[in-house]
C-alpha cells in the first residue's frame, strides 16, 4: 500500500498522539515512528504537524513533558499522558469510532 504523507485534521492526529502515548512516555520522533509503524507505513506524521500537535496538547493539558535521554542517549523530550489526556482520549476514541462507522456505512451504498 502506498505512503500518505498526512495533513492530518488537527483532531485526528490530537487523537493519534493521545493513544500513542496511552502506553506510555514517548519522545516525538518515537511517536511518528510509533504511528507509522502501526499502521503499517500508511500514515506518516512530519515534524511540522508533529510538534505542533505536541505543544497544543501541553497548552491543553493532556499531556505533559521531561527532558530525558533517548536511547541513543540524546537529550530528548518525553511526553505522557496526563489524567485529563487520558479522559480525553477516551472521549475522542468513541467519537471517531462513530464517525468512522458513518463514513463506512456511506462508503457501501452503491
């Protein structure tokens, strides 16, 4: 399957950081790396999209950050999920599942 490099809606990759981080502290090239991985090398998320999305999130307290050192011990900044992140990832989760179930059903009709 092809490479999409996306231009996410701002929601959807909110949403894609959110869960990547639900298994715990990521620095931000390990969550492009994570998502690109899980879906197969379908989605690829830049920089540019990328850190933006990170530092909204911060403003908005889903998440929060440490320096630390990555594991080529980089000075890296790590990201986790805060209570409210995770509320809000569950809010998200069951919103675009029926979202995605419409689109579905509208994809079938002939």
């Amino acid at each position: 399957m092809k490479t999409i490099q996306t231009d996410l809606l701002q929601g959807t990759l909110d949403l894609l950081v959110l869960k990547t981080l639900q298994s715990g502290p990521r620095h931000g090239w390990d969550i492009s790396q994570r998502i690109n991985q899980v879906s197969e090398d379908v989605l690829r998320i830049g920089q540019g999209s990328l850190y933006p999305a990170l530092h909204r999130l911060e403003d908005k307290g889903w998440i929060d950050a440490e320096w630390g050192a990555s594991e080529n011990n980089r000075r890296a900044k790590f990201y986790r999920l805060t209570a409210s992140g995770r509320k809000r990832l569950a809010e998200q989760t069951v919103i675009w599942q029926r979202f995605a179930a419409a689109v579905a059903l509208i994809l079938k009709t002939v």
